[in-house]
C-alpha cells in the first residue's frame, strides 16, 4: 500500500508469538521484483501492531530516481491457538520461561470471579437489542403500574 506522500509504502506481515519475541527473518519480492529480506534488530521484542522501518525502500521520488521514500512493516502477532496449548507439559514450559502474571491485589481476596468470555461484535449488537428490548418492556410495566395505582387518567378536552 502506498501512503498519501506517494514515496512511502506500507508492507503488512503477520508473524508468530515466537518470532515475536525471539526474532524474525523474512523475505518478499518488492514491486520491482528484488528479493527483500528483513530481519529483526537483535533483542528486540516485537507487540502486537509495531510498525518497523526500512529508510530508502520506498518508491522512488519524482525527479529524483536515485532517492526513494521509506517502506513500512505493520506487523501483526499471530498468538498460539487455544488447541496448542492445552498439553500441560507445554503450560509449564511456558511458565518456566516466560515472566509471571502479577499477582492479585490483597483487595481481591475473597472477591466475587467471574470468568471473561471472548467478545464477539454480532453476539454484542444481539444482546443489546435484547437489552433494550428488555428496558422497553420495564417501561411499559412500569407505566401500566402507575395507571393501576392511581386508577383512571382523566383528560381534559
């Protein structure tokens, strides 16, 4: 993708946990078709959506074919899958090397649990139509309610 100055482009490459935080080597064909290979700065770890640079690897500026803009890599971390995980042998390796969560604060000891479930954006729009639906429906009771204790309504004309 090109960005908006014309010199610059953007590449997007996906790259795994381990690649991440480890390192990663890869290589694509430019749009002029060289062979690119970019490789990650030694120790450095890479989060989600970190954008990287490569200076000159742009497209070539007008009037100037020997200067060219920047290339910009938008990488993304594909985590493991939930299945890859679940072999407790590879728990406790992970747990081994990687650094612990923190712990709970003192505070929540003895604190209501409740166990997150994935967001899901159609699930979510379904739930709150319900959810107004529901409020809806309280309101009509509510004012069938208030017509019931005060009995009748009287409208002046």
């Amino acid at each position: 993708m090109r960005l908006k100055n014309g010199t610059d482009l953007v590449f997007e490459k996906e790259i795994t946990l381990i690649e991440a935080l480890l390192g990663f080597e890869f290589a694509f064909k430019h749009l002029d078709d060289r062979v690119i290979v970019v490789k990650s700065p030694p120790g450095h770890v890479v989060a989600p959506d970190d954008v990287m640079i490569i200076e000159g690897e742009g497209m070539p500026i007008y009037r100037s074919p020997f200067q060219h803009g920047d290339l910009y890599i938008k990488l993304s971390v594909r985590m493991p899958k939930p299945e890859e995980l679940k072999n407790p042998k590879v728990q406790q390796a992970l747990r081994s090397v990687l650094p612990p969560a923190p712990p709970l604060p003192p505070e929540a000891a003895g604190a209501e649990v409740h166990v997150a479930k994935k967001y899901d954006s159609d699930t979510a729009r379904v739930r709150q139509r319900e959810n107004a639906e529901k409020q809806a429906d309280g309101i009509r009771e509510s004012e069938g309610d208030r017509d019931e204790d005060h009995g009748p309504q009287c409208r002046s004309m």
